[in-house]
C-alpha cells in the first residue's frame, strides 16, 4: 500500500516537472519570437527610411504612384479618413509632375469596392480617368505589390500610404522587384493609430514569413498594359 502511493506521488511530481519544462519551454520560445518580430521590424524601418521622402519637391519624378487601400466609410460610399488622405496625397504628386498615373489597389469585395471610391475621389480632385488604373484585388499589401509587378508591369513607383505602414509597404514591393520611394500621407491625427502602429510587428513578421517561407495566393489574372 505505502508502495503504491509512493509511486503514484512520484509519478505526481514527474507530471509537474514535465508540465514546468513544457511551460519553460512555451515561455522561451515566445520571448525568442516576441524579440525577433521587434528586430526584424526596426531592422526594416531603419533599412527603408532613407526611402521615405515628406517634401514633395524632393520626390523623384516615376511614371507611376501605388495607392494602397484603407477602407471606407457610411455603408461603403466613402472613402475613410486614413483612404482620402492616400488619394489626395497621390493627386497632389500628380499635379505636381511627379507621376503621370496612378495605380488605385484595393479590396473590391461585394460592397466594398475601395478601387472605386478611391478611383472617383481622385477624378472629384482632378486627376484624369485615363491616367488611373483600378486594382481590384489588392486585399492586402503582399496583394497589391505582387499584382503591380506581375500584372501591371510595374518595375519603378512611389508607394503612398501613411508613415506607419510605409516601411512594410517599401519592403514587400522591394522584395518583389520594385524600384520604390515611399511618400507619407499623414494629414490628420488618425483616431486609432497607436493600435495600427502595433499592429504593424506582427504584420511585419508575417510579410517576411510570406516573401521568404510560403508565399500566399494571389488573385493574377491577364497582364495589363498600364
């Protein structure tokens, strides 16, 4: 009987000391990624900030400008704060001289059609319809920089979006053969950005997961001569 339950407070402790070393374990493993994903991010952002240009006079002149999608607002109708200023920061390098058309990428699923929102808010402000080419399958970032290249044709652009996805932006389209400048679209103090910011580490990890390990699918399709 004593026997028994020696055995059985052994087989007790061994169970705690696995589920200490499985804890260990678990532990470690997320601090090594949570302290990667941090390297790898700031690495980018140092990497491609050189490639960030604010002043619009210092923004080399390149046929084509990439608007990358940001939602929309009142049941679909309108771009959102975060979108407009994307456009209205591309029109302003168009009317500036700096590029000759505009790439608008987005999500156009049912009801939600950014490309065109984003595409009538240019002509609203003067961009001409001819010089605009919607992306409606760019859902995402990888989306957008592999179908500007492999669809579109794109070898040189400016990317426009705002500063905290700027980096992620310049290094996935970089990594897909794209010769890129970034230009900032910050015109407001955007309700949620320290969320979008944090969001960006992971979002970060998983482009460099998706460019070096395993690629998503992408919606391709006929090449466009744009």
């Amino acid at each position: 009987m004593l026997k028994r339950k020696l055995s059985r407070l052994k087989f007790h402790i061994d169970y705690i000391k696995i589920g200490k070393y499985l804890l260990a374990f678990v532990l470690s493993i997320g601090v090594i990624a949570f302290v990667g994903t941090v390297l790898l991010k700031v690495s980018i952002d140092q990497t491609f900030s050189p490639k960030i240009i604010n002043n619009i006079s210092n923004i080399p002149q390149t046929r084509v400008a990439i608007v990358f999608g940001a939602g929309l607002s009142n049941n679909g109708s309108e771009p959102s704060v975060i979108l407009e200023d994307r456009v209205l920061a591309a029109v302003d390098l168009y009317k500036a001289g700096k590029v000759d058309k505009i790439l608008m990428s987005g999500d156009s699923s049912i009801g939600h059609n950014e490309s065109k929102i984003m595409m009538e808010t240019a002509i609203k402000n003067g961009v001409k319809e001819f010089d605009l080419q919607p992306d409606y399958s760019g859902d995402r970032t990888y989306d957008t920089c592999y179908r500007a290249k492999n669809v579109f044709g794109i070898n040189k652009a400016i990317l426009v979006t705002q500063m905290y996805h700027l980096p992620r932006a310049l290094y996935t389209c970089s990594s897909m053969g794209i010769e890129v400048y970034g230009y900032a679209a910050d015109r407001h103090i955007y309700a949620g950005i320290n969320d979008y910011t944090l969001r960006e580490y992971p979002a970060t990890f998983l482009a460099f997961w998706q460019l070096n390990i395993i690629a998503p699918d992408v919606t391709t399709g006929d090449k466009v001569n744009f």
